[in-house]
C-alpha cells in the first residue's frame, strides 16, 4: 500500500511496512525500509525525485522487539531529515553522497531509538530530473 506525506512541501511515497531481511554479516539483524522517494525541490518548484533505499543493522540482536515498536516513528523521522537534506544539499545536476546521508540521519535515529544502538546503510541514492 502507498502513501503521500507532505511534510515541509516534500512529497515523499512509501509502502507501510518495512521489510524484515533474515541474519546478515556478523549474525546481526537488519530491517530494510520500503524505499523513500522524496521530492527534490528549488524556489518551490520540483526539479526532481530521489530515491533511497535505507537499512538498519542493531548492534544487539536482542533489542529488535523494541525497536519494531518505534519502526513508525523511526520512518518519520527519517522522512523530515530526508526532507530538510534535500532542501539544502541536493540537486539534480550532483549525484548523492550516501556517507552524507547516513550522517545526517544518525542524530535523528539516535534521539529516537538511543545511540549507539543502530548502524545505518544507504543501499541505493538514486536523484532523477523531473
């Protein structure tokens, strides 16, 4: 199922649910978000879209129930950082830096689940013209 949100004028589609991936390296568990696809905008105007597609390892298996919990919350969060970043540093004639977004959102996740406690991946950064 998708949806629209509009925070901050930035169109973002997305299913509901994340998908849940089986042990990856280290025997760590991960939780792969359905893709975010976020409008890139300049003066108002959308110059374009990026897609993301963002995964979480925990660094302690144990703590997965209480993070699936929080995983609503975590996809808001993640919506109006990605927003906010691509306001001010992306554009449709760069590519995107994915260390840059992992970066940015660390403080986001960290407030919302504690530090420390998830490593972020940036799969895929994908910024298409509209």
């Amino acid at each position: 199922m998708a949806f629209c949100v509009a925070p901050t004028r930035a169109a973002v589609y997305a299913q509901d649910e994340p998908e849940e991936e089986a042990l990856l390296q280290e025997g760590r568990l991960s939780i792969k978000f359905a893709p975010f696809r976020i409008a890139v905008l300049r003066k108002g105007r959308i110059t374009g879209t990026a897609d993301l597609q963002i995964t979480l390892q925990l660094r302690d298996n144990d703590e997965y129930n209480e993070l699936k919990a929080k995983l609503p919350q975590l996809r808001s969060d993640m919506v109006s950082a990605l927003s906010s970043l691509s306001r001010r540093r992306w554009s449709v004639t760069r590519p995107i830096d994915p260390d840059i977004v992992s970066r940015y959102l660390k403080p986001y996740v960290d407030r919302r689940v504690g530090a420390g406690r998830l490593d972020i991946y940036v799969l895929k950064a994908l910024i298409d013209p509209a």
